[in-house]
C-alpha cells in the first residue's frame, strides 16, 4: 500500500480524512482512483478497479476511443480513463463536493476474495479484501 512508509507528499491525501479522492499514476501512463476511508492519519483508502456504466456512457466511449462492453471500464486504468479523472482530482471532498459516490438503488450481492495483480507484494498479497459484486459482468480481472 503506498502508506506503507507513512506520510509523503505523495501519499497526503491518503492520510487525510476519510471521504476524499487519492489518485496516482501507474506505469507512468494510468491514472488510479481510490477513495479515502480512514480518519486523518490513518493512511487508508479502496481502490477502486471497476464500474457497470449506467449513465454517461457516450461520452466514456468518447475518451476510450474503440473500447466497448466491459472493456470500457473494467480496470482502474480504464475507470479513470472513461470517467475523466486525472491528477486533478487529487484530495477532491466526495462529501461536499461536486464529485460524488452514489447510494445504489438496488441491493447487490457482495463476494470477498484476495487481491489480485500484487503478486510481488510481500504483505498481504493474501488478505481476503477484494470486494466485487456477484455476477457483474463488469469485474476487473
């Protein structure tokens, strides 16, 4: 996890309070979105991998050019890639701000499973903290 080795000025925002955006680079091409869910100090936030598109969906074919179906946003790169967000979303409030997470409408079975694509990691490779919904076409693999 990037709090790993605490507070950096890279990693601030994923120390900060809990209900803002920390987004980072991977590969030097991706952006990554994770929302913040710890108190102040705490350094922890979910990734987040995937999105079924409800709304919008013109335009998030628009910025992933030839990308359809679970292609268009089934991984963290290809979420962000399709909902616009940059480094500009950095420390964004998800609370009183003008981006925001909505409530579903539906309930959803949740599944638990290990994290994926951190094979390298020494730490928690294992843990149980992938969480998807069941059924979902739109899972990252």
């Amino acid at each position: 996890a990037h709090s790993y080795k605490g507070l950096t000025p890279r990693t601030q925002a994923i120390f900060g309070e809990g209900g803002h955006i920390y987004v980072y680079m991977i590969y030097g091409m991706y952006w990554c979105m994770n929302v913040v869910c710890g108190y102040e100090g705490d350094g922890y936030a979910v990734l987040l991998r995937a999105l079924e598109p409800l709304e919008g969906k013109d335009l998030m074919e628009k910025r992933r050019g030839k990308a359809r179906g679970r292609l268009l946003t089934a991984g963290p790169g290809r979420l962000t890639m399709a909902m616009g967000i940059d480094k500009s979303f950095y420390g964004a409030d998800l609370v009183h701000g003008s981006v925001y997470i909505e409530d579903g409408k539906e309930k959803a079975q949740v599944e638990r499973s290990k994290r994926i694509n951190i094979d390298y990691a020494r730490y928690g490779k294992n843990f149980p903290w992938r969480f998807t919904m069941k059924g979902s076409l739109w899972i990252s693999k």
